[in-house]
C-alpha cells in the first residue's frame, strides 16, 4: 500500500484523468482534484494544497510549465510530476521546477512504479524520468 499521498491530476484529456486516478486509487493513493488546463490546475492546486501534482505539459488555455511556474511562485515546495509524450519540452519543466517526468506511453504498472520513484526522490530531494 502507498503512502498516503494527496495528488491533483491535471490533463485535458478526460479519458487520461480517469484512468490515472483509478490506477492512483487502486495504488492507495488519494486523489483529492482534477483539473482540465493549467489555468483549473491552479485554483485546484489552491483549495487542496496536494502533496504533489500531475500536470499534462500540452493543454489549452494554459500549459502545464506556464501552469508550473505560477503554482511554484505562490508555493515554492510545491512538487510536480509532468505528463507528457513530448519529450522535447521536459528540459524547460525540469528547470522550471518540475520534479519529474512520466511518458504518456507508459503502461499504468510502469506509471504507478515511475511514481512512486518520484516521491521517493522527492524525500530526498532528487528528480525522477520515467
């Protein structure tokens, strides 16, 4: 069973918010909010507080490393994992803040697995690929 982590998954796909917050919750982990675009992303990041943050690198109205560098001017701890299948962009989110980063293409075991890699390296204070 997983540490009991609170988690915001941000994606404007819905399908992808339903199916990392099942696998998420099947892992013991609690998901307290989703949000659509970053612009969600931060009132969502506001009310809840959450021990770390999924957020999409790609969506509308706001992306997530426009969302990422305004969550982390209001909250420097803040902890973000990036999802994204664009690898291209991960450099200026790692720099940004960003803790890590999971592909899209992952398959959920890998996902839960690369997750958890992260919250460890975030006790330690180091950065996680998946």
């Amino acid at each position: 069973m997983a540490e009991s982590l609170r988690i915001v998954i941000v994606d404007d796909q819905n399908y992808m918010r339903t199916m990392l917050k099942t696998a998420l919750v099947s892992s013991g982990y609690d998901v307290v909010g989703m949000a659509a675009d970053g612009l969600e992303a931060i009132e969502v990041y506001r009310k809840e507080q959450p021990d770390f943050i999924l957020l999409d690198v790609n969506m509308p109205r706001m992306g997530g490393e426009e969302a990422l560098a305004a969550i982390l001017a209001e909250a420097p701890s803040a902890s973000a994992i990036m999802l994204t299948a664009d690898l291209e962009s991960i450099e200026r989110c790692l720099k940004t803040g960003a803790v890590g980063f999971v592909r899209k293409d992952t398959t959920l075991p890998e996902l839960i697995g690369s997750l958890r890699e992260a919250f460890e390296q975030r006790k330690t204070g180091g950065s996680c690929n998946a």
